[in-house]
C-alpha cells in the first residue's frame, strides 16, 4: 500500500536502468552503390553483351571496382571503426581476424564450387567455350595436391579469383592503419601511400601461381589506397568535400579531359592519344591501380 502512495513514489530513489545499447546504423546508400557496381561488373563480364560499350570504364580509367572498393571502405569503417573506438585495439583486431576467417573460407569455398561448376560446362558442352581453361583451371587439376597447397596459402589464385584474396590483405592492414590514425592520421596516411608507392615503383605485389611470374591482378596494396580513402571519410580523419560550384565544374572538366584518352573509339582513331595510353599506361594501370584512377575516380564521386 505504501508503494501506491504518491507522496512514497515522490521520496522513493530512483533506480538507474541502463541504457539500450547503440544500435550499427547501416546506410542504404553504400549497399545501393554496391549493388550497382555490381551490376555493371556482371555486365562487363558477360561475352558478347552490347551494354558492355556504356560502362563506366568504356569514358575513363575507373570503374565499377572502384565504386565497389570504396565503398567497402566505408562500410569496413562503420563495421569495425566503433569497436575499435569503444572496445580497443585488441578487441577491433579480433573483430578483424573473424572478418578475414570468414573472408578465406567464402574464398576457398567459392573456387571449389565454381571448378566444379566449370567441369560439369564443359562436359555438358564439349564443342562450345573451354570454361575451365577460360579460368585457368588446368593446372589445378594436373597437380592438385601441390596446387591445392597453393590455393590454401594463396599462392595459387586463378583468373578472376583476386577480388577476394586483396581483400584479405586489405582488412589485414585494417588494425594498422587504425592505430597509426590514433596516434596521428599523418602516420595512417604515410602507410598507405608508401604501400600504394610500392606497388607502382617496385613491384609490390604477390605471386599468383608458382610456375611463373603472374602475380595478382588486383595488386592489394595499390587498391588499399581507394578503401582507405573511404574509411577515412566515414571515420572523419579527412572531411567531405564542400559542395562549391567551382569544385563542381573542376570535377566535370576532369572527367570531359579523360575521355579522349580512355574512349577506344577516338583513340583508336587518333593516334596521339594511343601513342600516349602506350607511354604512359603506368599512370591509370589497373593492377596497381594507377594514381589516374584515382583522380577520375574522385572526380566522378
């Protein structure tokens, strides 16, 4: 009865109730562009498809991969970024280490499903297109035992099979580059533009099949460059660029300057600017992802 009484309500203590956890907001605008970069990589891939000709990559050095990569940035930064800032380093990397033990697997698993899909193609269809040599698939299957080594360490990774591993090596520099930003973002900064460097002047990069001097296409620790630049700007450690006119049409004559250089139609036609891709092809190499890529890039964002 005393606790009905409204004058024992007013002097009773109050009790503290914790608050809800902070619940991961997830923007949907990340997995639409994720979506659509997709989309366009699924175009780009299908033989003898018309639409192949207006992609993206078609007026300039980026494409979908980019768009892809970057936004993985950012999407590893609202994943991981908090539980590093509220739960440590040695709790983020742990985070990180199951990211990239799952990562593996879906990596392993991914390349015996489609080996095996590639065999049953071709033997459903023997006079059409050789799918597993399509893939680079023959020399797994004349010395499995040693290349199935390969495949589990990596050192094997056939064509079209690279995405996964570089984002493997990607997420492995994750904690290094936030405890570095910790310190100073210089630092984080300083690592990853070193790596990409690296990549460039001196061939920086991991061995793609032990019989020869393929190494992976896409080259981690050029392509670390745009995920960083992404997580950084989720995290804060760089601001979004102002919305300004001049800043607008500097982007749009970046993007015009570009396609004269990245258009087959009019470089083939004008062999200046063949001569020039063939000069300086350095400069937006998909591999190492090339620091042209990057500027279109940012200029299309």
């Amino acid at each position: 009865m005393a606790a009905s009484d409204p004058k024992f309500a007013a002097s009773a203590p109050r009790v503290a109730v914790p608050a809800a956890p902070a619940t991961r907001v997830r923007d949907p605008r990340l997995d639409f562009f994720r979506g659509i970069a997709m989309f366009i990589i699924l175009i780009a891939h299908v033989p003898g498809n018309w639409l192949t000709l207006w992609i993206p990559a078609r007026f300039g050095f980026s494409d979908a991969t980019e768009i892809f990569v970057f936004c993985s940035g950012m999407a590893s930064a609202i994943a991981f970024g908090s539980v590093f800032r509220n739960r440590g380093a040695v709790m983020g990397t742990v985070r990180v280490g199951y990211r990239i033990w799952q990562v593996y697997w879906a990596h392993i698993g991914l390349f015996v499903a489609t080996a095996a899909a590639m065999v049953v193609l071709n033997r459903i269809f023997p006079d059409g297109r050789d799918y597993v040599g399509q893939l680079n698939l023959y020399p797994f299957f004349k010395n499995t035992p040693d290349n199935l080594v390969g495949l589990l360490t990596l050192t094997y990774v056939p064509n079209y099979f690279d995405i996964l591993p570089m984002y493997l090596v990607i997420l492995a520099l994750l904690p290094v580059v936030f405890v570095l930003a910790r310190v100073h973002v210089a630092l984080a900064a300083a690592l990853v533009i070193v790596l990409w460097a690296s990549a460039s002047l001196f061939d920086l990069n991991f061995p793609a099949e032990p019989w020869s001097e393929r190494q992976w296409f896409f080259n981690p620790f050029g392509w670390q460059l745009i995920f960083f630049t992404g997580f950084a700007f989720i995290s804060g450690w760089i601001p979004a660029p102002p919305i300004d006119r001049r800043l607008f049409w500097a982007a749009v004559a970046i993007v015009l300057v570009i396609v004269p250089f990245a258009y087959f139609r009019i470089y083939n036609e004008y062999t200046m600017f063949l001569e020039w891709r063939k000069e300086w092809r350095v400069l937006f190499n998909k591999t190492d992802f090339g620091i042209l890529r990057y500027v279109h890039f940012l200029a299309l964002a």
